[in-house]
C-alpha cells in the first residue's frame, strides 16, 4: 500500500506525540525519585532568580563601566560599593521607621478586630434607624461577624509574624547571592557565545537574534517593572503621607511589591491600605482608594506607555487569561512567571516561525 510523504509526516507526529505521553507517565509513576532534584532546585530557585533580576538591573552599569576600560572585576566592586552605600543611607534613615511600623501594625491587628467588633455593636444598638430587612438579619449577622473575629484575630497576627519570620529566613538564604551576582555580572557577557554553540550548525546563523531578541525582553520586562513599581510605590507614599494613614511606609512598600503581579497587584495592595484606613476614620478609606486610584490611572496611562513601551506586545485579555490558567497551575509563582514567559515563548515561536519560511523558500 502507497504512504504518501504527507501520511508519514503525519505519522512520525502522531508517534511523537505518544511517546512524548508515555514519557510524561512513566516519570509521574516514578516521581518520587525527583523528589530530592526537585528540594535542591526549590533550595536554589528564588537566590537564582533573584541574581537574574539583579544582574539585569544592574548591567547597564556595568556595561558603562567597561567601556571606560576598567576591567570587569573592578567594575563589580565598584558596583557593590555603591550599592553598599546605598543600602547603608536607606537603612540609616529609613530603617528604624519602617521597622517601628512593622512592629506597630503586627501589634494593632488584635485591637482592630476589637474596634470593628465595637463598631459593629455600636451599630447594632442603633438598628432601629436601619431598613426591615437589615434589622431582621443584623443579629445572625452580628453573631457571625463577633464569632469570625474572635476566632481569626489571633490566627491573622500568627500569620502575620510568620510571614516576617519567613522574610526573615528568605534574607538569610539569599546569602548566596552576591556571589553569585559577581560572577554573573563579571563574564555575563561570554554567555551567547557559549550558548550559540548549542545550536544545530544549520541554525547557527539565526541564533544571535534569537538570543539577542530573549534578551531584550527579559531585560526590558524587568527593568521596566521595576521602575514601574518605584514610582506607584512612591506615589502610594506621598498620598498616604499627605493624608496621615498609619504605617504609611509599609503599605506603600507593599503596593511598590505587589505591583509586579498584573492587575491582581494593585487590589491586593489596597486591602491592607484600606482596612487600616477604615479604623482610623471610614472617610480616610475613601481617600486610599482615591489614592490607589490616581495611582494606578498614572501608572497605566503615561508610565506604562512611556516605560515599558511596547516590547511585550500583548493583551490585555492574554494577560488575564495567562494569569488565571497560571494561578491555577503554580500558584503565586505561576502569576508572577506567567507574562514574562509567554513573552519568550512568544519570542522563540517568531524566530521559528521565521526560519520555517526561510527554510522553505529555499
């Protein structure tokens, strides 16, 4: 029987897909022997990640230095050395602050709860002013409400302290990093080539601008988000110190962390903001939000644009969509990984994509 060259293609694809299948079995039936690859990856992932993110921030003064002639491992000391000092200032003047405030807001959840518990009393003394509908179910709700903050005011602030503590541990761990840092930064610059040798001789031809396009994107998603998050981060600062909210630095140093998560960010930094706000005066909560606002309207319509240009390229609905398949696959890390790796795997999609129609005009 004739098979035609078609038939086989597709054939050869159909048994790929198989094995490929057989293959992701066979390692589930014997995930347990990975187990410990995978402790040591989990070990090493965040530091890793973490030199990367530092190393791309970074470059651009290394690159200046270099070009000045000064050799690289001096050009690495001369950026520790002004990192260091810069760190030192911070910690001199903003330090204690921030350290006061962390102490004070972990402290002050219990006597939140306490307050919301009197408020809610206090409202439920004056339930004859309420509509009928409230007043017939204000006492279940009452009961449920005093129940619910009695038995989690404890379990948040345990929390809380364990989110510090683990902070705590995280800075402990990522010990390794300057390490690492240094010598990333000192030969980072040695990498493609070493890279392009892993490419079929056929492709090598097309590999820089591969590389060169990863990198890029790589470079300006983080450089980008990071001084995207600085300035929300000092804009949250400035509105929450103009209208005297507690813990002002704190809640603006979340909002400045959570906004690398897109669009969940910012609403997750306006919880805290606002339920502190709310126990100050309920007007105050309204100014938060206000705050966020602005903050985040600034943000989306002149920094973004302005910032992150559009290298990525990719829309908003994408986004969305990535970040609720992402969330229900890895979790955290899944929202925070999911934009920028589809954005490479957007990238090597293109150059293949590009090289099939070179190949295929030949």
């Amino acid at each position: 029987m004739y098979i035609s060259k078609r038939e086989k293609t597709w054939a050869k694809k159909l048994v790929l897909a198989i094995l490929v299948l057989l293959a992701i079995y066979l390692l589930r039936q014997v995930a347990f022997v990975f187990i410990p690859l995978i402790q040591f990856l989990s070990a090493i992932f965040i530091p890793f990640v973490l030199t990367g993110v530092l190393y791309y921030l970074l470059r651009p003064l290394m690159r200046r230095l270099r070009k000045w002639k000064i050799p690289s491992g001096v050009a690495v000391l001369i950026i520790y050395l002004i990192l260091g000092s810069l760190l030192s200032v911070l910690i001199y003047f903003a330090g204690p602050t921030l350290n006061r405030q962390v102490v004070n807001l972990i402290d002050g959840i219990p006597e939140m709860a306490s307050d919301m518990k009197d408020q809610f009393q206090s409202l439920e003394k004056q339930q004859a002013l309420l509509p009928q509908f409230v007043q017939e179910r204000l006492p279940d709700w009452m009961a449920k409400l005093q129940s619910g903050l009695e038995q989690h005011a404890g379990h948040i602030t345990d929390q809380m302290i364990g989110i510090f503590n683990w902070l705590g541990n995280l800075i402990f761990m990522l010990g390794i990093v300057p390490f690492t840092l240094y010598y990333v930064l000192k030969d980072g610059h040695r990498l493609q080539p070493k890279l392009i040798k892993l490419f079929p001789r056929s492709l090598r031809g097309q590999a820089p601008k591969l590389l060169d396009d990863l990198d890029s994107t790589i470079a300006s998603y983080i450089l980008g988000q990071a001084l995207v998050s600085l300035c929300v981060g000092t804009m949250l600062f400035i509105g929450y110190w103009l209208i005297g909210l507690d813990y002002a630095v704190v809640l603006a140093l979340i909002g400045l962390l959570l906004n690398v998560v897109p669009f969940l960010g910012p609403i997750l930094a306006a919880i805290p903001a606002v339920i502190v706000a709310f126990f100050q005066s309920p007007m105050l909560a309204l100014y938060v939000i206000i705050i966020m606002v602005i903050a985040q309207q600034i943000e989306g319509n002149l920094i973004s644009p302005q910032v992150m240009g559009r290298t990525l390229d990719i829309h908003p609905l994408t986004i969305l969509t990535l970040l609720l398949a992402a969330s229900s696959v890895a979790g955290l890390w899944g929202i925070l990984f999911a934009v920028p790796a589809y954005a490479l795997v957007k990238v090597i999609v293109q150059h293949s994509l590009r090289i099939y129609r070179i190949k295929a005009q030949e």
